[in-house]
C-alpha cells in the first residue's frame, strides 16, 4: 500500500520562510512531485526530485532522501498568493499516489 | 494548445441517474489518467490510458464506473446510477510518457454533486 503523510496546516508571516515535509511508504518510487493547489483549481506543477538532494526553482526548493522515505519543499519570502494548498505526491510505475495536502495560510 | 479542458465543470445530478464527463488531454500526451479527490484529500487515483488502451484500474473504481478514450485523443468517464457518495471533484491529467519528468499536467475538474 501507500502512505503520505504531510501535515495538515501551516500559518507564516509575509516574507517569511516555510517548510512542508513529507515522508513516504510506498511500494514503488520513481520520484516525487509537489504540486500546488489552489481552493477550487487544478492542482499546477512546482517540482520533482528522483534523485537525493535539493532542487531550486526560484523561491521554491524541494529536498528529497530516498533511504529515509523523505521529502521536503521549502518556500521562501513567502507572498499573500501563495495561500493554498501543497501536495505531495509519489510517482511509480505509472500513478501518482497524493499526500492529503498541506494547507499553508499567508499572513500580512 | 493551451492545456488539459474538462466538460462540464459543474454537474448536478440525482441519485440514481447516469452522468458523462469528458476530458481532452494535451494533444502530443498519450497518457491520460482520471483521478477524483475530496475535500481536504489529495487527488485518488482512478484509472489511465495509455493512448487508446486502459491499462489500469484501481481496486476503489466500482463497475458503476467506466472509461474510454476510443481514440487515444479525449476520453470519457461515465457514473451509471450515481450515488451521493460519488459526489467530488473528478480530475483529468495527460503526460508524455517518454518525457523527462513524467510530470502530470492536470486538468480544471468537474465537480460532481449528487443529490
């Protein structure tokens, strides 16, 4: 089976910096996506890591540790836009097995 | 092309009736997967295709449940004699299979509310 586990909910300041884990069980990997989902929208691609380590885009990062079924995506100065919702999500064979989400909520 | 289209965004329908939902992935994709999330959950996996054939179903999709894509161009999901637990959010997503990231580009949805 899969498990996800992600916290539920995170609150930050404006120009803050926030960091969602996620930690994985899954009967197969071939690397892990975030994506990000706004109330009511399609969930929109932030990052994927195959490979131990950190990927940066921008104000975003992703770090991922395979031997500790690890992942976390790392916003920086963060923006009143970027209330919404985070998911992880493990990708195997063929599917996309999601997280239940993290909903972070910005602050002025 | 500007993306993954759903039709329609909104259904409203009573129990017992049959729905139809229609999804028209990115045209060089020849994945294309169905996936339905709840509120407060991640999106679930359903089924795929793999240009015309559906290669996978998950254990959860009941035979209420059907899926076609006659083409290996849009597909369509259909609900026959819905339930009030089939009520969420249903979600399309398209990849290239041989593309680097596999990334899953997703659809806007089409929330299904059974009365």
């Amino acid at each position: 089976g899969q498990n996800i586990d992600q916290p539920t909910e995170m609150t930050a300041t404006e120009g803050a910096i926030v960091q969602i884990n996620c930690t994985y069980q899954t009967s197969g990997f071939n690397g892990l996506f975030w994506y990000q989902q706004h109330a009511g929208e399609a969930p929109t691609f932030l990052s994927y890591n195959v490979l131990d380590g950190l990927e940066e885009k921008g104000r975003f990062s992703s770090f991922l540790s395979r031997s500790k079924g690890y992942s976390y995506l790392l916003l920086k100065e963060l923006q009143m836009k970027d209330s919404a919702s985070y998911l992880c999500a493990v990708y195997d064979d063929y599917k996309l097995s999601f997280g239940a989400g993290t909903t972070v909520t910005v602050r002025a | 092309d500007t993306g993954v289209s759903q039709d329609p965004r909104h259904k409203i329908t009573k129990r017992g009736q049959n729905v139809t939902f229609r999804c028209d992935p990115i045209s060089e994709h020849n994945r294309l997967y169905w996936y339905r999330q709840t509120l407060g959950q991640g999106p679930e996996f359903l089924t795929y295709f793999q240009n015309e054939a559906q290669l996978e179903k998950s254990r959860l999709l009941s035979d209420r449940f059907s899926a076609e894509r006659p083409k290996g161009s849009f597909s369509t999901l259909e609900i026959q004699r819905t339930e009030q637990g089939d009520s969420a959010m249903y979600l399309c997503a398209s990849t290239l299979e041989s593309g680097i990231t596999n990334e899953q580009f997703f659809g806007p949805g089409t929330r299904l509310t059974v009365l």
